[in-house]
C-alpha cells in the first residue's frame, strides 16, 4: 500500500484512476472512503468457456477436472501469483463498507501467499478424485497476463479491518468445485 502505482498497461491505469477518484472524493467531500486493491479474483459464478488469462489457471483447471475432462498443458507450471477467493473478496468489502470511519484509504487483499500453477494443479488433483491434469514447466501462458510480484502484504486490512482469510487454497477449490458440480450447464 506504501509504493507508488506504476502502471504499465490500460487496465492497470484504469485501475489507479479509480485509486485517485476515491481520494479525491475522500478529500473533496470529507467522507470516509477506501480503495481494496485485489489480486486475482476467482471462483462463483465464473464458469470459463476455455482459456481465459486473466482469469487464471484455476478456474481454467478446476473447472476441466470437474467435468473429468484430461489437461496435460506443457508450459505454465513455474508461474506464481497471489489468488484471491471471491467469498474472501466479499468478506473485506463488507468488512470495509461497514466501518464508520476507516483508518486508511487504500487495502491489499489477498489469500497472503503466492501459489505456483504446479501447487494448484496438485490441490485440484487431492480435491477431485481422479482429476487427470498436469502442467509442465515455464510460465507461459499466464505470465503474459500480468507480471511477476511478491504476494501483497495484508497486514493493514488484518489489523484496521479484522480481516482473516476465510478460505486457504485448498478449502477454496472444495468450495468451487461443489459450486461447478451443482452449477454446470448439462
């Protein structure tokens, strides 16, 4: 939350515009307002209909395992990121929308820690039974959707907000899987 935002792209700077309309609203109309900066939201109501980069590899994964199709990508197992599960999403939204006045006015929200597609492939594989995926190594596709960082510190919206991750990896891909099972167009 303490570096500047250096966007290097249209959606990256249509995202710090809305950082800095939410400041200038903070300040011009002495309201309390706050920008969540989230990193990689998944999980319901998105069903993919194929590869989809921004939307990342697991909903790309999952959803192929749920159905029991075979995946066997051969690149895209060294990439990481910082997933977020949307009901952790909503979670700190609700947390932020029901403060009167908020210490802050910009958050980092996230699960806490990187994950490799190689990790997420391996949760998919222990939460579906029989789930025939692999990935191999590299990065591609998924780094040509965003660019490498470290996992967004979530310290500030743990202590001014009380937000706890609700949903760990593992616990999240239970959950979207459940939600695919029961949702799936058949």
């Amino acid at each position: 939350e303490t570096d500047p935002a250096t966007p290097g792209n249209v959606y990256g700077t249509t995202k710090h515009m809305g950082e800095l309309l939410v400041n200038m609203y903070q300040k011009t109309y002495g309201v309390s307002a706050c920008t969540v900066r989230v990193s990689w939201v998944w999980g319901p109501p998105l069903i993919p209909v194929g590869l989809d980069g921004p939307g990342g590899p697991i909903p790309y994964f999952l959803l192929r395992a749920v159905r029991g199709e075979k995946v066997h990508e051969p690149s895209g197992g060294e990439f990481i990121a910082n997933f977020t599960y949307v009901k952790d999403v909503a979670h700190a939204l609700l947390l932020a929308y029901r403060k009167d006045e908020l210490p802050s006015n910009l958050y980092n929200l996230s699960n806490g820690q990187n994950y490799s597609t190689a990790e997420i492939v391996e949760t998919i594989k222990r939460v579906v039974p029989g789930a025939d995926i692999s990935v191999g190594l590299g990065m591609k596709p998924w780094i040509d959707y965003t660019v490498l960082r470290g996992s967004f510190d979530i310290t500030r919206i743990r202590t001014e907000l009380g937000f706890e991750v609700q949903y760990p990896l593992e616990k999240a891909v239970a959950d979207y899987a459940a939600w695919l099972k029961a949702n799936l167009p058949q």
